[in-house]
C-alpha cells in the first residue's frame, strides 16, 4: 500500500531523538510523503527547512489558534515570504480553539481571516483546524467562499462536513475515526464522495487503533486508511490510491 500523510507534526519534541531515521523510512515503508503542518511563525521556518531537506517532506506554514495571541506585527509578511518557498503547498495550520482558549476568540478570528486572505493571495489551499467552533467557522469560511483547503481532523457531524465540502473544502480524518466513540465523525465520513475525503495521522497525536497511545507517526496512516475502506466496503489499496490522488489535487504534490 502506497502511503501519503496529509498532516504530521515532526519538528514536535517527540521526534527530537530520531527525526531523521523516522524520514529515512519513509521509503521503505512506502509513504510517497508527507505535510508537515505549522504551528506558530518559528515552527513555520522550522517546517521549511525540513521540507526543503527531505524531499518527502512538504510544508504548510501558519499560526495555530492556540499561538494566535503571540504573532509578531509582521506575522502575515514573514509568513508569505517563507511560502515563497517551493516546498510550501499550503497556509496552516490555521483556525479557531474553543476548546481551550489558548488566545481570546477574537484574536483567534482576526489572526485566522487574515491567514485565510494571505493564502486567497498566494492561491494556496489552507489547513483549518476548528474545535468547538463550528458556527463562526462556518460563518468566517463562507464568508471567504469559494476555498481551497481541508478541514482537519475532522470531528464535526454530517451536516457540517457536507457543509464544508459545498464551500468547495476537503474533509480529512485522523485516527479518532478508528477509535470506539467515534460514530458520529464515521457518519460524517461514510456521507462525504470520496474525491473530498483526506487522511492524515497528525502525529505525535492521536495514535489509531491498534496503536492508539503510542507515539503518532506518518506510517500508522495506513490504519486510518484501513478503517476508511472498512467503513465503505472498498479495498483498502484503492482508498490509498485516492487519497494520495486527492492529495495531488489539494496541494500539487509529488510532481508529475
Ligand atoms: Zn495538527
């Protein structure tokens, strides 16, 4: 089975010891590659520079809400000249946390829209992050519509998901998919077509079933992949196959 991680966070500490032999392997264990999802303006750089020496590697560059209340006066220029780069195939991870409030909600907002404008300007797609958001989310996406991007992720009901792909967005599913509790996201799932639908680890995090507590990494992408083909009845090397495809589409990955 041919991999592709849609989102990975391998500049987090937990790949400290081992970074590089993690990338090393991605050949032999068939992940064509990966995108490294940005948190803040120095995790963007970092991202870059991992990109731009692994050739599997690609990255997004953003602010997380959670770092939203930290941005510098010029965040969206140092971000755009870093997405000058060729390895940059999106802005984010970008959107709102209400989750845990880590910075006010309207700083959230204001640093989210004006993330959302800067990728309008470079025709990047966006990588959103949205945790108990979902009515000024949806409001601050339609009001940008029409997007290019993917809701990560993604944790919403039904309606939400077909929401967001009518705003012309992807919906991508993490290793929660495959966990006991996660009727509700398999349901937003199954209803989506499957040229919408990405998955991603967002590793170190979220560990799938059946490595559900250990350390996330792009390879256990394949069990995101496994349950997918479960869920629908297909073969599971075809899920695979489209989900690097819409990959390709989303970001103009992996060339020609
Ligand atoms: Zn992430």
């Amino acid at each position: 089975m041919t991999l592709f991680d849609t989102h990975v966070h391998l500049t987090d500490e937990r790949f400290d010891a081992d970074r590089q032999a993690v990338i090393d392997n991605f050949e032999a264990e068939q992940i064509l590659g990966v995108i490294e999802a940005a948190t803040d303006e120095a995790d963007s750089a970092a991202a870059v520079k991992l990109a731009c020496a692994n050739a599997r590697v690609y990255a997004a560059v953003g602010v997380h809400p959670h770092a939203a209340k930290d941005v510098s006066k010029d965040y969206v220029n140092i971000l755009g000249r870093l997405a000058d780069s060729q390895k940059v195939v999106a802005i984010g991870e970008i959107g709102l946390d209400y989750h845990y409030d880590f910075s006010p909600r309207d700083v959230q907002q204001a640093v989210f829209k004006a993330q959302i404008a800067l990728a309008k300007d470079l025709k990047l797609p966006i990588i959103i992050h949205s945790r108990e958001a979902t009515k000024d989310m949806m409001d601050i996406l339609a009001a940008f519509a029409p997007l290019s991007g993917v809701v990560h992720c993604f944790s919403g009901s039904k309606e939400t998901a077909l929401e967001s792909i009518k705003l012309g967005l992807h919906v991508s599913f993490t290793g929660s998919l495959t966990f006991d509790n996660a009727r509700k996201v398999q349901e937003a799932f199954i209803a989506l077509p499957m040229d919408r639908v990405m998955a991603e680890t967002d590793g170190p995090y979220l560990a799938p079933v059946p490595v559900r507590g250990k350390r996330n990494e792009p390879k256990y992408v394949r069990h995101v992949i496994e349950k997918m083909a479960a869920l629908r009845n297909m073969d599971a090397d075809e899920v695979a196959k489209i989900n690097i495809e819409n990959a390709k589409a989303l970001f103009g990955v992996l060339g020609e």
